[in-house]
C-alpha cells in the first residue's frame, strides 16, 4: 500500500461484499426525527440503491406525517403506533437516533419485532443499558450495529491500510480532537437532550469524544487497557454534563492516545497516528461535508491528499445493508460499541473527585 | 492583526531594541562542543552580527583546538582552564551546552566571573539546581537566559501575535508534540548522556516534551497551574530515563495542553492552539532547518502560510544579545525556565508510582 494507491482507492468502496443490483433494499423505520435525521441521513437513503426509508417515527403523528410527505413511499407515525407493531411489514429494520437515553427502549421494541437495528453512538446512556441494549438483540437474533460513521469514511478506512501496510511503522502514539461551538452555533436550545444527563449520559465526552476514541480503535484494531481524564464546564448550561473533556487512552504495548473533546471551541478535528517511521494525519477529520486532508510523512518527505467528502451517512447505510444482505457480521457491533461506553465511564471516574486524571483500568473485554 | 500582516510580518525580528551596526558584538564562550554546538551554533555565530564565538571550551586542548582552527578569532581551551578563568578577556557571555548536571558548575564558574550566561534547556538536571543556577546569577548581577529557541521563531511569534489578536477567540485547548528516533537516527551511542539519568535528569519529556510545554506557555502568556502524564520505555537503553512521555499541562481557567514526546517515534513536531472561533497550527513546529506551516481556521476559511525555515540559533543568539548591550531583561529568564522544571517534575511525580497519571497541583511561583 503506497501513497499511488490510496489516490487510486479514493473513495472505493472496499468493503463491498454483493452487487447492490441484484439485492433488494433494506427497508428503514427511522426512529427520531431531529435534524441529524432529516438533514443527513434521509437524503442519503434517497440516494442509497442498497436501503429505504419507509417508516418515520416521531412523537406527534402530526410531525411524522409532514416529514413523510416528502419522502417518497414513506409513511409517518408515532412512537406509540411503532411500540404498537404498526407498519411493521413495511420494515426490515430500524435506525435509532433518539436521545441516548432512549435507545434502549426503541431497540427493545424492534429486537422483538424481529428487525435489524442500527443504533446511534453513544449507545445508550450507561454502559449498563447498553449491555441490555445488546442482550436484546442477541436474544432476538437480529443484526446490531452501532453508527460509526468513521469506520466506512474512505479517508480513514485508508488512513487504516496505511496503518496495516507498516509505512508509519510501529505506531506509538495518536492524538484525536473534535470540537464544535454546540450553543453557539449548532442549537441555541438551553433545554436540549444533550445537556441533561438523564438523557445524554454525557456531555462532549459521549457527543464528541467518542469520535477520536473509536477511531484510534479502529485504525489501530485495538481496544484500550486504561484511560484517564479530566473535565470542565465553563458555563451554566454544562451544569449536568461536561463541556470540555481531555482524556488519554492507552492501548497495549503502551500506545497512548490524547483526546480532545469540546462544546466550547472552534469546529475542528484531527485524527492523527505517530509510528517509528512516520505519521498519517486526517484533517479535518469527523465532521460531515468537509474535504478531507490526508497526510503522510515519512522521512524528510511529506504528502498531502485532498479527498472529496464522501456522504457519511451514504456510506455507513450502505455498509450495514451490504452485511445484513449478504449475512456477514457488521464490524462495529454492540460488543465492540460496549468498550467505548465503558472506556468513557472509566474516563468520568478519572475525573471524579480526588486524584484527577488517574490511570483507571479497564478489564479485558 | 490578520493573515495579510502574518504575510508581511514573515520572519521580521518585532523583538530587536537595537541598531546592529551600532553595537559592540557579544563575544561568547562556549561551553561543550558537542554536535549541537558544531553544527548550529558555530555556524548562526559566523552569520551574526551581534555575536562572535571567540572561546571554544571543551574536554581536551586536542578536541577545542582542532575545531577552533577552523573558527576565524577563536582559540580553544579546556574546561579546567576554564575554570581557571584563561581567556577571560575574549569573552563577554557564555553559551552552555555541556549534559543537562553540568549545567550548574560552569554557570556558577562564568557567573564568578561576571560573565552573561545563556544556558540551554531543560536548565539542569533538577529544580532544585536550576534554582541554585538561578542564585548564582542572581549574586553576581550577570544575566541569565535560558535558551528556548522557539521564542525567536518566526512561525511561533506569528501565532502568538494571533492568539494575541483574538483570532481564534478564547484558547480552549492545546496540542504539542515533538518525536524522534534518538538511537536510530540521531545518536546510536548507547552509553550517550542523554540515556543516564545522573547527567540529564530525566529522558525524552526533558529533552523534547520541553518543546511543546514551553510554547505553550509562550503562546498563552501564562504558567501552567497543574499537570499530570505517563511515561513509558520500550528498550533497555532507556531503563534509566523515560522513552516517550504523553503528559497534560493544565492553565489558569481549565485551558488544557495536551503534549507528547519520543525518543522512540518518526521525527515529527506540531503545535496547535484551539480557540471558541478558530485554531492556529504551527507544522513542522520545533525541529530546525524544516519550512513551517502556520495554518490558521476561523469559521469556514482554512489558509496555510508556508514561512522559510529560520536560523534559529541565529535568531536566538541574536535576541541575547540584543537585550545584554540594550540593558534590557530576557523574557525566558532562569525563574521562566524553573517553572518548566518544576512542572516536568511534577509530571515524573505524576507518572510514577500508583494512580499513574494523577493530577499534581502546581504551587504559584
């Protein structure tokens, strides 16, 4: 894997395993309606061969029925109607992108109507939950995949088989922020879900610390040992959950990673790995629409590769089609979703109370 | 201040008090001629105008003659005659570049002798000998500067005057990070000083993890206030000294600087200011001779401006001696230069023992 074949990979969907022209749609019931639904991932199922959105799921009828309008062969309706089984023929599976805390109940629901879930990370409020979460699932017997958008993001997936193909060497250490003026700029609302910690579990540790965390796992295939943190709120609205959260994750061997998280700061992210010979860097890294930088050095030389977005949701939709289709297991399941609940658990006990930041272990998964 | 001023700005010396032609130059001492001082100091001090290297001193007559042969003006001595103040006429200030324990003997000699003294980072092997470092200065009136070579870099002052400027709005949160593969690429020796910890006091946070926890502090105008970190070594060359350090330097108002250093990973070093409207990345940021990227993003802008690569030495030097003959005060004095000592001992503290990573408070000094 050389620097010409990444250029040529680009955006190649190399994970694809069966021909989306010979396989039917997975039809999509999308539970939660907000903006990341309406905005992001129904217009990537207008343009997925591989899924549909059939059902819409909110808490009025009213509001259900009005999104649906717009989305051909949808049909709307509320949470009650989809715990009451309807429309459940119109189905295969449910997208789950409620506040956290929500997730459990939605999944539930659908694990015993028999369809596939994919489920939005965090993957509940507590690790926990998310433990009952996956029971369900297994004991239904229906695919469960946690929505790592990063794990089907072509700028990582080759950022990984530079990894793998040893051009950076051994890697020793990785950094990973992601930031974004929550307030500010994304929802002005002080009575949002994500700031009550009934609902969210976390704050930017769960929102936007999960990114660099997962990624690092990913692009090392990897889960972390220990971890160690700390956090910080600067304004009344953080009063429940952290605003800002700083947290090392340390993989074995001693590979550690430095993570940033915040809902106080300028939109940014990177994702970068440090080994022996050399360092790829992804930047900007996990926010949607952004053209992805790639860069690679090794030695006194250094490239950087321009990619253009891909459409995230696209290919993560796509991704848990072609697995559930063709009956291969997803990558990033409820077991592997379950290490970063409890890796993020372990990080807000780091940074409770005494001795701030100390080393917690975590137990073998 | 904008980017069109940074682009004007470019390597421009905003610090210089005085007229070179106007000035006597400073002629130094300089204490260990190791690779360091032969390959960077000798030659900015050929360029400069306001410096001259006049006195070579080094272990044996054989070694500070030979290389002082080929420096016009120059005679070599050793460290006894050193000590013993021969050729103390031909010099105004010493330079000292000797292993970190050394540090103190020749600075307390050339203090004695009424002798500037420019001293190289990290200060001494402890804190408690940098304060009697500082101590002898202090009795004896001469200045003392600690030899932080990213205080004159042109890509440094540059992102300093915009955080300054409020470009990037409030800093929230840093990175800094300076690798290398000492043994590999640098120095295969095995029995070199920067391997035992009775010369150099400490490994790779002295060595390189200095970089980034200073620049920041130059970045932010302020000391940190509590730290914590860990430290790890792979090979048996490094039982006595940390191989790599990941630490956390906390500042007044829960800015956090997330810093890592190796003496084990690709040569690589960036630092980055992230801010509630925007970042500032200085890469390459610490190594020399490498061209600088000073990327700045507010909103949805991103501009990198590629700077030429200064002489640092040159520059550093030059800062010296322009405020010694402008009877001016050096910004990175000895109690500027303990406050990293103090803190990396602190971060050994951290990383040491049980709760490994611990936040240790800083007293204000």
């Amino acid at each position: 894997m050389e620097l010409d074949a990444i250029l040529e990979g680009g955006s190649d969907r190399d994970w694809r395993t069966i021909d989306p022209e010979e396989t039917e749609p997975v039809r999509f019931a999308l539970i939660g309606l907000g903006w990341f639904t309406r905005g992001r991932v129904l217009p990537a199922l207008e343009e997925s061969r591989l899924c549909d959105a059939t059902v819409l799921v909110s808490g009025t009828a009213e509001k259900a029925e009005r999104i649906a309008a717009d989305v051909p062969g949808a049909r709307g309706i509320t949470y009650d109607d989809f715990r009451d089984g309807v429309a459940r023929d119109a189905y295969d599976a449910v997208y789950v992108a409620t506040p956290n805390a929500l997730h459990l109940d939605y999944v539930e629901t659908a694990a015993e109507f028999g369809a596939d879930v994919l489920v939005e990370k965090p993957m509940e409020r507590s690790s926990d939950r998310a433990r009952e979460l996956i029971d369900a699932c297994d004991r239904a017997g229906v695919e469960l995949m946690v929505a790592y958008r990063m794990h089907t993001e072509p700028s990582v997936r080759r950022a990984r088989e530079l990894v793998d193909a040893g051009l950076i060497g051994e890697p020793t250490y990785l950094h990973g922020r992601m930031s974004q003026r929550l307030l500010d700029r994304v929802n002005p609302d002080p009575d949002q879900w994500r700031l009550d910690a009934d609902l969210a579990g976390g704050g930017a540790l769960f929102d936007l610390g999960v990114y660099p965390l997962n990624t690092a796992r990913f692009l090392l295939r990897a889960d972390p040992i220990a971890v160690g943190g700390r956090t910080r709120s600067t304004r009344d609205a953080f009063s429940e959950v952290d605003e800002t959260a700083a947290f090392e994750v340390e993989f074995p061997g001693g590979v550690v990673a430095s993570c940033f998280a915040s809902h106080n700061a300028s939109q940014e992210s990177a994702m970068t790995v440090v080994g022996t010979e050399g360092a790829v860097t992804i930047q900007p890294a996990f926010f949607q629409d952004e053209a992805r930088g790639l860069t690679v050095s090794r030695g006194d030389g250094r490239a950087t590769i321009q990619l253009d977005p891909a459409d995230q949701m696209l290919e993560e939709f796509d991704y848990f089609a072609d697995r559930v289709r063709g009956g291969r297991a997803v990558y990033p399941d409820g077991e592997h979703g379950l290490v970063d609940m409890i890796a993020m658990e372990a990080v807000y006990e780091s940074a409770a109370g005494g001795d701030e930041g100390r080393r917690v272990e975590l137990e073998p998964s």
